[in-house]
C-alpha cells in the first residue's frame, strides 16, 4: 500500500493520464479532514464494536453475577465452556438450530426471493401491486409478525389448524414449531431479497439482454450466462445478509416464548444468561464468544472470497 | 452463610395471624372496618400534615414509582391508590415481565424512588447488595402487618427493606356451577384426585387445564407435588441448594407428576396461561391448578363468583397439606431515593389499610397482607383464600422466588419443560438438574 490513500482531488481527467503511485498534492486542510476521517469511524469502531466483544471475551473466563463492582469478579479460567458443552442442555439443540436457520434461509426464501424478482421485473401487470405485497413483511414491526403468525399457528384458535382440520400445536410441539417459525422468518426473508435483487436487475444494462436474445439466447440462457454473472456485486450481498440474518436471527423466537423448548438459537440463550433476571455474565459471555468465533468462520470466507474476487 | 437459615426461619413463621383472625366471623368484620376506618383516618392526617409542613418540600416534591403492573386492570388499582396518597406521584410503568428481567440494569441504573416487588429470596439478595434502602424506620410506623409479614419484609441484616401490599395462594381452581352440576366433590387424596380425572374424562372435560409456553406457570405443579411429597422444609433446603435434584425425593415428585399428566391439558408448551384459564371459564376444563390471579380472566360478578378452590390433596399422610404457596407483593426503595423523605411518607401510605383498600378494590384476585384491611367488602373467593392462607401451617413463595434466579431461569424452566416433552427420562433429567445446580451454586 502507499503512504496515503490516493484522493481523487483533482478533476478525473486530469487524475486519468497520472501513472499509478504518482504523487497527489494534499493541503493542510485535506489533511486534517483525512485524519478526522480516518480517526472517528476508528474510534467509534473501537469503542463499539472491538472493545464490547474484547470485554465478552475477557469475561467468559470469569464468574459474575453483573451486581456489584468489578472487585466481585471471581476469574475460574475455562470453567464457563467446559460447563456450556457438558453441562448446559439447551446449547447443543441451539447450535443445531442456527445450522438449520441458515440452510433453510438458503435454500428456500433465498432463492424464492431471487425467483420472485426476475419474475417482477419482466414488467407483469400489477408489478407494484406484488411488490408491495412481497415487501410488507419487511417493514412490518416484529410484535406484529408474531402477533400476525400466533392468530395463524395457535392450536386452539388457530386459523391453520380450523382450515386443515388438524390439532397440531404449531408453536408447543418441538418436532414443528422450529419450521413453522421458519416459515414465517422466510416469509420476511423472501421479500427483503426480492427487493434488493430487483434493484440490482433494474441496474442491469438492457442492451447487454438484447445482445444475448439477438445471438439467440432464450430466457434462461440469458439469465444464467449473461444477467447473473453482472449481478455479482448484488449476489454477494444476498449472500452475506443471508448469513447475518441466520446468525442473529432471534427476535422472532423471543417473542413466541423466549427461545426456550425447540426454540433454542444461541442468540437466545445469551441473552437468557446475560440480559434476563439470571444474570450469568460470565457464562453468557462464553456463549458469546462462541457465536463470535462462528461468526469469524463466515466472515473469514466472505471476505476471502470476496478479496479473491477483486483481485481477479 | 446466614441466608438459607433466616429463609427457612421466616417462612416457617410465615402464617399472618391477621389473616387467620379476620376469618369470617362477624366480629371479625366489625373488627376489621373499625380498624380500616381507623387507619384512613390516620393516613388522611398524615397526608394533610405532609401537605401543610410545604416548607420542607417533601410532599409537594415528586416521587417517582416503578410500577410492573401493566395489566389494565390492577394499572388503574395502582393510579388509584397512588393518587389517593395526597403526594406528587410520577408512575412509570413496564411491562411486567420485563421489570423483573431488567431490575438488575434497573437497580443499578438510575431506578425509581419506589419500586414494586415481591418478598422472597432476590428481596434480600437486593438488600445484602445495597442497592435498596433501609426501611426500618417506615416500620416504625406500620400498624396491622403480623410479625409474620415483618420477618418476611427483612433482610439477612435484620433490616426491613420492604412494604408488603398484598398476598395470594396457589390452589387448584374450578367452577362451582359445573362441579354442582356433576356431582364432583374435592378431592382429599391423590387418589381421589385421580378418580376424579378419570370421571372427568368420561363425562368429556379435560380433568386439568395446563399451560407452560412461559415456562414458569408448572413451576407451581412443582411445588405444590414437592411439597405434599417432601414436605415444607424439604421445599426451603432444596431451593436453598442443601439438597440433591437427583435424590430420590425429587424423582418421586416427577414420577408421581408423569402418573397424572394422562389428565392435563395436551401441548402445554405451545399454551399461556391465559388460554388455559379460558379453557377453564369456557367449561371444557374442570380444574386448573395456577395462582389466585387466574381469576383475572373471568369476567366480573356472575363469573368470578362461580370460581372457587382447594389445596391440592394430600399425598402422604405423615406430610399433610399444611404447607402452602402463597407469594406476597409488595414495594422497595432504592438505595439513596432523590426524595427520600417524600419516598418514606409514600411507603408509609402503601403500609395502610387505606392504600390496601384502594388497591384490592380493582383487584379481586388477591387478599391485603394487612390485618387492618376491610374484608367486608371481599368476595367470597377472597374470604376463602384469607381463610385458606389463615389456616396455612407453613407458606413458601413459588420456585423462582425461593430460589437463585440464575438456577431458576437458565436450569429449572428449560428442565421442566424437558421433562413435559419426554416425562420417561427422570433419572437423566435430575442426574443433568444436579449437576447443573453444583455449578450455579458454587459462586
């Protein structure tokens, strides 16, 4: 890298003919402006989001019950994971939820989403119409989704099992109420993808499709070979909120019953040990860590991914 | 450790004489309306002397109330009664659940003067913490509250750091016109009990209505069958952590529990209590063990007059059924009040029959904790419970009362709720139970 971030200053044109690494002139003022730039995300960065995480980290070596000063910190070494792993019943369905929630995410509304968008933008009519249907979810407040789903799912007022005539208690039984809650995560999911996959289509040059239907490409030859490969930035941008909604996916479950029977996301159980009456600060910020570390996993392979990319 | 020992020590004193005085005896009432009157007269003076000494500011000064009570119904019981106080009054009010998630964050932030809450193991925990203020000298001034509640307002130090407001039990509930019309009787045994279910069935209800979406309301089952299996003090020491969870009593109280889940309500775990309690009003259950407040969803006069209640039967006779759970609410004030004066002259009213009064008016479903509050106007559900709490040999509050609200939250309510969707696997799920226990009550 070079010793300052090259700033286009100058007018492009004038930038254009200028060899790579050559020198920009940088006045007392844009130096300033430079160093405000650089230090206030750095600052705000550190202070929200490394320290936080450094303080969980530091914290899931220690037994505390968050009252009283820090004197009252009694440090017990690895104790809190040994006790998560082997001790602690609920972490093991949670782990294999958070899988769960990120493939089925993947696989069903991702790709529903995607489908709705190419069909929204070949200009049917009533596109805004279903647009704005796909995409109400999304804005909708959660209180309402759950209160939305609750008058769907409750096994005796139910409007799910009046109409199939069943007696399935969708949100109590742990065989099914984490893929019904699914399907109403999905449902929220699907819209919001079809929105920014549909703004990404819009962008799409349309000479680049007369070209291929002129070369004689049909409908899904032109997709996959000509309009996909053009969407990647935004394909990357499916991908990588995908992962993060599956990753802090956890309001929804806390309000049908605090991520408790069936329900467990590690998300919920931090906030149980942390947050709650319980006050377990040592052993919440384990769990913590732990969602941190597989946080790290993704966030390693996207951004490698991505940086490959660029390279290329 | 002093705690364990001043916990079992008040609770097995936890029998207010005051309520077993009033009863139902016609002196009792006049007793009881004389004195009532007596202490309004009081307050009333109290309140005129806050408002005329204004130099002092106090009472004219604001204090600041946190309530929980955001029901709509026991919210206006508590404007009333705050507004009847003759002090500035600023209510804040959260949601119920959330209070008692965030006291924590709430103490240690920037909480109210005054603040509700219920006796029990956190009281004093709050207390040994210093995060609540010292309350003795408002005691001072207390009348109608037995020695019994006193204990139970006091912390390890020996300092009062609570007012108690008001009490209810836990009993099993049922409907006096469909009992009549089918002939049921209350069951005294298990055996009964089981007898009972059974005939309910036939007779095509669902014998008990069950609900555990929250994951607290079977606590109370809990305990109600540990207590009959164990007895009280049993109760007090494995709260306390003294006992074992994969000892035998325990499993018994599971195994006994499994026998009668056949006459629960079915997929507990998708249903609040709300909806059980509905269950109950809408005659397709005929009983529903849960606290007094179940009456809450039963419709004023015809309907909440036709609720009635019995403890839950005996098990073993060498147990009994004198113990019972009767979980007592009441205030606290933080630790350095911005008002401290104005926060004592409040406490001091919500310790009086006139603010008890008040407060039960909008609330049917619970009974004063003072001796001085008018009975006269109870319902009969109410003399039952004052009577039934009167009677009580022994009272405990309820699991996540009694006990570290760490176990309580991240052990007991995921546990039991394992247990309610694989009851075969006792041994497991105390063997886990204890061993998750060693390693809360280490600290």
């Amino acid at each position: 890298m070079s010793d300052l971030p090259t700033v286009p200053t100058a007018p492009a044109e004038a930038a254009a003919p200028r060899r790579r690494g050559g020198r920009v002139r940088v006045t007392g003022t844009d130096r300033i402006f430079l160093a405000l730039m650089v230090i206030i995300p750095t600052v705000m960065v550190v202070g929200w989001v490394w320290l936080p995480a450094i303080a969980s980290v530091v914290l899931s070596f220690a037994r505390w019950s968050g009252v009283g000063g820090l004197d009252t910190i009694q440090w017990i070494g690895t104790e809190n994971y040994k006790n998560v792993f082997t001790n602690y019943p609920p972490f093991a369905p949670a782990l294999r939820h958070n899988v769960i929630w990120l493939v089925f995410l993947f696989v069903l509304p991702t790709l529903f989403g995607i489908f709705l968008a190419v069909l929204l933008d070949r200009e049917l009519r009533g596109t805004r119409f279903y647009q704005t249907a796909f995409f109400l979810p999304v804005v909708l407040s959660l209180a309402l989704i759950g209160f939305i789903w609750q008058l769907i799912y409750s096994r005796d007022q139910g409007l799910l099992n009046a109409v199939l005539g069943t007696q399935v208690d969708w949100y109590g039984d742990s065989r099914v109420n984490l893929w019904a809650v699914l399907v109403a995560a999905g449902w929220k999911h699907a819209g919001y993808i079809m929105l920014l996959y549909l703004a990404g289509l819009k962008g799409v040059d349309p000479s680049l499709r007369e070209a291929a239907t002129v070369d004689g490409a049909g409908q899904v030859r032109t997709f996959f070979s000509v309009v996909l490969p053009v969407m990647r930035p935004i394909n990357i941008i499916v991908i990588v909120v995908t992962v993060i909604e599956s990753l802090r996916a956890f309001d929804i479950v806390w309000v049908i019953n605090k991520g408790t029977n069936g329900l467990e996301l590690i998300s919920t159980l931090v906030t149980a040990n942390v947050v709650g009456e319980a006050s377990r600060i040592g052993f919440g910020s384990a769990l913590a860590t732990i969602m941190l570390v597989i946080s790290l996993v993704f966030i390693t392979i996207f951004l490698s991914t991505v940086m490959r990319g660029e390279r290329r | 450790m002093s705690r364990p020992r001043s916990e079992s020590e008040y609770l097995a004193h936890l029998i207010p004489p005051s309520v077993a005085a009033a009863g139902l005896s016609r002196r009792g009432f006049l007793k009881g309306t004389l004195s009532a009157g007596a202490a309004v007269s009081l307050s009333s003076l109290l309140a005129a002397c806050g408002g005329g000494d204004g130099g002092g500011g106090s009472a004219s000064q604001e204090v600041t109330f946190g309530s929980n009570q955001s029901d709509a119904v026991p919210k206006k019981a508590y404007a009333d009664m705050l507004a009847a106080s003759g002090l500035t009054v600023k209510v804040n009010t959260v949601d119920h659940e959330g209070f008692q998630e965030n006291i924590n964050n709430y103490l240690q932030g920037n909480p109210d003067d005054v603040f509700t809450w219920f006796a029990g193991y956190r009281m004093r925990f709050f207390a040994a913490q210093g995060l609540v203020g010292d309350l003795s000298d408002v005691w001072g001034g207390l009348s109608g509250f037995s020695e019994a509640f006193k204990q139970a307002s006091t912390g390890d130090d020996g300092k009062q750091y609570f007012v108690p407001l008001t009490i209810y039990p836990w009993a099993i509930f049922y409907r006096k016109s469909v009992w009549e019309e089918k002939g049921y009787q209350p069951p005294k045994t298990l055996d009964e009990l089981v007898t009972l279910a059974k005939q309910m069935q036939k007779d095509g209800l669902v014998p008990i209505a069950f609900a555990d979406k929250d994951g607290w309301p079977a606590m109370g089952t809990f305990d109600q069958l540990n207590l009959r299996i164990n007895g009280y003090q049993f109760h007090v020491d494995l709260m306390a952590g003294k006992q074992a969870w994969d000892s035998p009593q325990v499993k018994k109280v599971f195994d006994t529990w499994r026998g009668l889940l056949p006459y629960h309500q079915k997929d507990a775990l998708g249903r609040d209590w709300q909806e059980a309690a509905q269950s109950l009003l809408k005659k397709e259950s005929g009983m529903y063990l849960l606290g007094m407040f179940v009456g809450q969803q039963f419709p004023k006069g015809k309907e909440q007059d036709d609720l009635d209640f019995f403890a839950f039967p005996e098990i073993d006779p060498a147990i009994g059924t004198g113990a019972i759970e009767a979980p007592i609410d009441g205030f606290m004030m933080r630790a350095k009040p911005k008002n401290e004066e104005g926060a004592k002259q409040l406490l001091k009213y919500l310790g009086t029959a006139k603010a008890e009064n008040i407060a039960l008016k909008a609330d049917p479903t619970v009974i004063g904790a003072s001796s001085e509050a008018d009975t006269a106007s109870y319902t009969t559900l109410q003399k039952k419970a004052v009577e039934f709490i009167g009677s009580a040999e022994s009272i405990a509050q309820f699991l996540d009362r009694d006990t570290r609200p760490d176990f309580a939250a991240t052990v007991m309510l995921p546990g039991i709720q394992s247990f309610l969707k694989n009851p075969n696997d006792v041994d497991g799920l105390t063997k886990s139970l204890e061993s998750q226990k060693k390693s809360i009550f280490t600290s």
